[in-house]
C-alpha cells in the first residue's frame, strides 16, 4: 500500500471514530501511535509519543494557557463584565441601535481579556440578551449580535485559538496576536457600521432609550460608570502594552495579566473562596485539555511528516487538478467552513494544520497571514447552517421566544460582512501584518 493511501486511510480512521462520542484528543492520539506502531515498529510507535511529549514540555509560551483561562474565569466570575454593559447602556443608549453597538463593543473587550468565544457568548446570552429584548430590539437582530460579537474571541488578543496555531505552525505567538488586532477591530466596525445603517433605516429594529431614561442618568453617574466599566480595559494595557514594547516576555504579560484581574476583583470585593475555587478548578479543567489536544495533534503531524502526505496533496492539486496557488488556498478556506458546521475551532485545527500548515509554507504564503484567514474563517463556521458550533450555544441560552428559526435568520447578514471582512484581509494582507511587521523589525 502506497504512502498516500495509508494517509487517507489514517484520516478516514479518525473521522469515522469521531461518530463514536470519543474525546477529540483520544482519537486523533489513537490513530497517530497506532499508525507509527503499524509503520515503524514497536520501537517507533513509543519513540513518536515520547518525542511529541518531550517537545510539548519545551514550549515555553505553552505556561501562558493557563494565566489567560485563569484571567478570563476571574472576569467572568467576579461579574466585571456587568460594569462594562451598563457603561455600554448608559453611554449608547441614546443613538440608533446603540445597545447592539454597546454589545459589540463589550464583545471586543471580553475578548480582550479571554481569548475564547464560549466566555463572550456566555456573557452575552445572560447579561446583554435579556436587557435587549427588554428594550424592544429585533429578537434576530440581537441573536446575531451576540453570536457575531462573541466569535472575536478567537481573533482579539490574547487569542487561545492563535496559541494552538502557533504551537503546531511553529509561529512566533506574539507576532500572530498583534497579527489579529486590526483585522479584529475591523471586523468589529463593520458589524457596527451594519447595526448602525440598518437601524437607521428602520429604528422599530433597535429604537433608543426614551428622554426619560436618559435623564435619570446624571453626568457623575455617567462618570463614575465610565471609571468602573474601563477598569477592565485598564486590565489590558497593564498586560499588553509592556509585551509590546519589550519590556516583558509573553509569559511574564500573562502572568501580569491574571494577578491584574485578580486584584481587580480583589479591590471592587468580588473574589471570595467560592470564586477562586470555581476559577481555578475551571481553569485546570480548560488546560488539560488543551494540553492533551496539542499533543496529539503534534503526534498526529509527525505520522503525516513521515508519510510525505504534503506531497501527495501537492501533487494533486497543483499537478493533477491544474490549480494555482489562491485556487488551493480558497479550497481550504471552504473546507474549513464546511468541517465548522459540525466541529469546533479546536478540532478543525488539530485535523488539517498538520496537513495544510505546510502546504501553505509551501506555496510560499505567508504563515502568519494564514493563522489570521483560519482565524477569521472559524468565526464563518461557528456560525454557518446547519450545525455551527454558536448557533446550538445561542439555542441553549436563549429565552424560549427565541426559536432555531430566528437564530438561523438572524446570522445571514453578518455571515455576509465576516465574508467581506475575509476577502478584505486576502486582498490586503498588510491589514494583518502591518503591525506585526512594524513592531518586529
């Protein structure tokens, strides 16, 4: 049997045992050691663990894991968030669709201080959700809101998706995050620009806050709101900007990160015991199966090394099939929206990066670019029909007015502006690498 089959036959293995419930870590790391056990011997099947598990532990930036996890638990635990949303409330609340706005912009900033979606659409689903049917706005329109807002989580620093990227593409972490900031942030406009322009056009989608509410609210309030709501931002700089700079390490920004949020909480009397145990406990939990993923993963990519599988795909798509390089590359993307209907990030990226990851060095594309596209299309297919990953998240937290019907509805238009966002980064890939770049000289 020739190399090529065996590595289809690899792949087919750990889709088909996928069906079977398993833990994604245990099928692909079952495949992996018994395909070397099969190849090479006894000898090179222990030999494959081994090394992946040695090279796992050498990996300095894997220690900044567990402090960002921790961070993110911290914020979300001691309720932080909540200061950020009625800052939102009380200072958007006045123009056209100015909680949705406000909801996207609290997005950003959890994503700021999580680095995973699951934590933005959590907070989202229980804090902004049921303040904006409240007020009137358009169910699908708040649907869609919280779905696109939360997805940034993946692409805003410090992002945990961009370190597994970097863990098996071998790419600086530091360069990968500063990568994701611009393309980010301008997604983030766009949805806005959207939210704006369509409740301009029709206000009975997201109407402002009456005069008499926004009276209520004097200018200290506003004040001391702002002060309160910024503390989380505050939270940001205090770890990013000394990274930025060179002053610190990307471990030493995590580290000053969490104990930033720890004594945040600390300081506004909202970490007790309860707390700490349910952060910590979150926060081991969330690393270990972090941890047993990439190892697999690194596993897995070692199996397809040695196969040459790189080459086979090479040779079928560029000598068999006839496709130029952008052909080859919008393939993958397409292929990854369709595996997001029914996986999640993680996943995805465990199964093909080994594969994909040096095809594109191959094509001589640059691999930090890339980690922004993967990026960015993951967000499509979190939210793509009929199985994204948010749209099952939503369903779950969502009132029961909120049908799937709605859910699915309501993610069309910004599906639509996460393609333009997409297209724009292809086009111009300086959008991602101009700081990257700029600060990395």
């Amino acid at each position: 049997m020739g190399y090529e089959y065996i590595a289809l036959l690899m792949f087919g293995s750990m889709m088909a045992m996928m069906l079977t419930g398993q833990r994604m870590f245990g099928v692909i790391g079952f495949v992996a050691v018994v395909a070397a056990l099969l190849l090479w011997g006894e000898r090179g099947g222990y030999d494959l663990a081994f090394a992946q598990t040695i090279k796992l532990m050498n990996w300095f930036p894997l220690m900044t894991l567990p402090m960002f996890i921790f961070m993110g638990y911290v914020l979300s635990e001691s309720r932080l968030a909540d200061d950020l949303y009625r800052m939102f409330h009380v200072w958007f609340g006045g123009v056209p669709g100015g909680l949705a706005i406000g909801t996207i912009l609290l997005m950003v900033l959890i994503s700021a201080m999580n680095g995973l979606s699951v934590a933005g659409m959590a907070i989202g689903a229980t804090i902004a959700l049921p303040e904006l049917l409240k007020r009137n706005y358009d169910k699908r329109m708040v649907t869609g809101v919280i779905q696109a807002g939360s997805s940034l989580g993946i692409l805003v620093p410090p992002s945990v998706v961009m370190v597994l990227y970097a863990m098996i593409a071998r790419q600086p972490v530091g360069q990968l995050w500063l990568a994701g900031i611009l393309p980010g942030l301008m997604l983030a406009g766009l949805f806005i620009v959207y939210i704006w322009i369509r409740c301009r056009i029709n206000p009975a989608l997201g109407p402002t806050l009456s005069r008499e509410e926004l009276s209520q609210v004097t200018r200290s309030e506003k004040l001391k709101l702002l002060g309160a709501g910024l503390m989380p931002l505050g939270i940001f700089l205090v770890m990013m900007v000394p990274f930025i700079m060179g002053y610190t390490r990307l471990v030493e920004s995590s580290v000053i990160g969490a104990l930033a949020a720890f004594g945040a909480s600390v300081i506004k009397g909202r970490m007790t015991w309860k707390v700490f145990e349910e952060c910590t406990k979150r926060t081991l939990a969330i690393t270990c199966m972090f941890m047993w993923i990439i190892l697999a993963a690194l596993a897995f990519g070692a199996v397809f090394d040695g196969l040459r599988a790189v080459d086979f795909v090479r040779a079928l798509f560029i000598e068999d099939m006839g496709l130029n390089r952008w052909h080859i590359l919008i393939l993958m993307q397409i292929s990854f929206i369709v595996m997001g209907t029914f996986m999640d990030d993680t996943a995805m990226l465990v199964i093909v990066a080994p594969l994909y990851v040096p095809i594109v060095a191959m094509l001589e594309f640059n691999l930090i670019w890339y980690g922004v596209l993967y990026t960015i299309t993951c967000q499509i297919a979190y939210m793509t029909p009929p199985f994204g990953y948010n749209l099952f998240l939503m369903r779950a937290m969502a009132p029961p007015e909120v049908s799937l019907w709605d859910i699915y509805r309501s993610i069309v238009p910004f599906v639509a502006v996460m393609i333009l966002g997409l297209s724009l980064v292809m086009i111009f890939p300086q959008i991602a690498l101009w700081l990257p770049q700029t600060l990395y000289r």
